[in-house]
C-alpha cells in the first residue's frame, strides 16, 4: 500500500517552461477539437478546447518531469495525429500506461486532506467503456497494462463554490465561427487521412485573430501518485451517482464520499467531483510511481516528495 510521502509533487517547472508547455498542449486542443468527441455535449468551444488542454497538459507536465529524472517514456510509439482518436498515453518498462488525472478543489496552497485519500478512477459508465478495456493490448510489444493517478488542483474552492480556473482560452468571434464550421464538418469522428495541413490550419486562426490563445491564472502543480495493474483490478468497484451500493463510501470518516442531488459524485468534502460511473479503489491501496524508480528519493528535478 502506498504511504503519503511516496507522493511526487511537481512543483519546480520554471515560469516559462511551463508556458511553453502549456502553450504546446492548447494547440493540440485547438487542432484536434474537430475531431474529438464532445461525450459531455459542452456547447462551448472554449470551453471544450479548455477540457482538451487540460487533459494533455498532465501528460506533458509528466514527460518533462521524467526526462529530467532520467527515465525515458515512449510518447512517440503511442502518438497518433491530430485527426486520430488517442490510443494508450506512453510506453515504459515494456508497458502500456494510460494517464488518469483528475483536477482538485481546495482553497490556498496545501491540499488540506491526504493525497493517498483521492480516489482512482476509470470510467465505467457502458460496457466498453474505458474499465472494460484495461487488459486490451494497444502494442504486441508491451507485457502489460498500467493505469498511473495523477491530479491537479484546477481552481479554489470558496464556501463550496469553485472559482476561477487555471486556464483562460481566448478566441475571436473569426475564430470560434471557424472552429465551429469544422466541428459541423467533422463531427468529433477520426479520419482515414490528413483532412487538411497543420500550416494551413494555423495560417487561417492567425487571419482570424490574434494569439496567445490562452492565459494562465495559475500554474498548478502535477501530483504523481500511484498505479494499478491486473493485480489490483479486483480491488475496484463501481462508484458513481447512480449506484446503489455504496461501495467504499464508509472508507475514511465522515463518508469518503457524497451524493449530490444534482447528480454528482463528490469525494473529500467536494475536493474532487464526478458525474459518471468510475471503478474505483482509493489512490492508498495502490503501488506508488515512485517505488518503481528508487533513485527519485535521492535527487529529483522539478519535484519533491510529499512530506509528512
């Protein structure tokens, strides 16, 4: 089982590495909208490029961390382009991982509840969902599946009320009318080919309007903690707003978790929310990251280790 100081928390990233970054990830947002799925049928484009950046800002925040701690995950090997539905996140110690993060709640600067107290989550919400999909081989190459937990806190939370998030996305009327034309011509479906040039995309966002295309509010830190295998799948069980067995819920007291009336799923009085079916196991029941990479404990570039 995973101890509280196994957490990595990386929080070291220079101010314009991070930009950069991030900047990379709101692109790829930007590029691939037309092509993703809107599963939660978000009206807003700059609301849905938000959700997409967001989601690969945590994997690329990983990626640095580990280049500079000398472990190497393959990105490339499970890269797909813009106009491709997204395979598996990485290779790494001849496995394929996927990178489950979740964003968190809370006011100030220290999370005021255990890390190892957050919940894992894989959605489960249908039968080939995401859960029943775990042991499915993305590469004949690789052993074995890992999911990895990691979170960022995405805004404060004041008196139960979220505020501001962490990424402001920026578009014109020019723009957004031209991002909404290709969602109606694409539709959120993957393409048998490259639909049209990245160069050619970006000279018509540029005529359009005016760039950066987002602005930070703040730069979270990325929070590593632990993983699961098929060793650990037995441990998993269904949580969500509209199951009835309360699985887990008694956990930690008061109730490890909530059901809000309207429709949510709330763990660690409101620190992390879902509105979907998810198989869950709490993160301190897992294997940490950490124990699979001992020399981390002695030095380590843009992240520390939780203390206690």
């Amino acid at each position: 089982m995973m101890l509280e100081n196994e957490v990595i928390i990386v929080d070291g990233i220079p101010p314009r590495t991070y930009d950069a970054v991030m900047g990379s990830c709101v692109k790829y947002a930007l590029i691939s909208l037309p092509f993703t799925i809107d599963r939660m049928r978000i009206s807003s484009l700059r609301q849905r490029v938000r959700n997409i950046a967001k989601g690969k800002i945590a994997e690329a925040l990983f990626d640095l961390f580990c280049r500079r701690n000398s472990i190497y995950p393959d990105f490339k090997k499970s890269h797909t382009p813009f106009w491709k539905v997204d395979r598996k996140d990485f290779v790494l110690m001849r496995g394929a991982w996927d990178l489950k993060n979740n964003f968190i709640y809370y006011s100030g600067d220290s999370f005021p509840h255990k890390y190892i107290d957050l919940p894992a989550l894989i959605p489960n919400r249908y039968q080939g969902d995401q859960w029943s999909k775990r042991n499915k081989k993305p590469f004949s190459e690789t052993l074995v599946n890992f999911q990895l937990f990691t979170f960022l806190k995405n805004a404060d939370l004041v008196r139960g009320k979220r505020q501001k998030e962490f990424i402001s996305i920026h578009l014109s009327k020019a723009q957004n009318d031209f991002l909404s034309k290709l969602c109606q011509k694409y539709r959120g479906k993957s393409q048998p080919s490259m639909p049209f040039t990245s160069n050619g995309f970006w000279k018509q966002m540029r005529n359009r309007g005016s760039q950066p295309y987002f602005t930070l509010n703040s730069r979270p830190h990325l929070i590593i903690t632990g993983y699961a295998t098929k060793y650990q799948w037995k441990g998993f069980r269904n949580t969500g707003p509209k199951d009835a067995d309360n699985c887990w819920q008694e956990y930690i007291q008061p109730k490890w978790y909530e059901k809000s009336y309207r429709g949510s799923c709330n763990f660690l009085n409101n620190s992390l929310q879902t509105r979907i079916t998810n198989a869950t196991l709490p993160i301190g029941m897992l294997p940490s990251f950490l124990s699979l990479f001992p020399h981390l404990t002695n030095a380590m570039v843009y992240g520390r280790m939780k203390t206690i």
